[in-house]
C-alpha cells in the first residue's frame, strides 16, 4: 500500500465528515439553533409532521439531519468516513504502479 495515498484518502475522509456534512446540512437550514424558517429544512419538517399527524417522528430523516445540524456529525460517523477515505486513496494510489 502507498502510504501517501492512504494519508490523502484519510485526510478527504476526515474533511468530509467534519466540513462537507455539516456545511450541507446547514445549507439545507438545519442549524445548531433549529430549523430556518423558508427553508429546505422546514419544508421537509412540514411534511414529515403532515404526514405523521403533527409530529416529527424520532429516528426520521428530519430528525437525523437535525441532530447532525444541532451537533455535528458524530464520532463514529466521522471515524467510518475517514477510514472509507483512507481505504479508497490505498485502493487508487496502488493502480498508480
């Protein structure tokens, strides 16, 4: 295994899981202070509470992603993703040869 490619495909894994997701799910209007009004978020909230008679259902995508939005991605989310990251940067920089 190429040592450089692990550590660029670790490195990609670990900007995604602690900048990439939490800047989109922002973007979509999740947030550390609850969902924005007019937003993607709030449109989604609106649907899952229509369709579950007035409430969000714990567990759901709204919820998920609010979490995420309220508190980042957790640890084990960003551990899988960086060992994904490091696991694809071996696996091209080994084609290199």
């Amino acid at each position: 295994m190429d040592f450089l490619g692990t550590a660029i495909g670790a490195v990609a894994g670990i900007g995604v899981a602690v900048v990439g997701i939490p800047v989109a799910i922002g973007a979509l209007g999740f947030t550390a202070t609850g969902i924005a009004a007019g937003s993607v978020a709030a449109k989604m909230m609106s649907a899952a509470a229509i369709a579950n008679g007035g409430g969000v259902a714990a567990g759901s995508a709204v919820a998920v992603l609010q979490s995420i939005g309220a508190a980042g991605v957790p640890t084990a989310v960003q551990a899988a993703l960086t060992a994904v990251g490091a696991a694809t940067g071996a696996a091209m920089s080994s084609g290199e040869q």
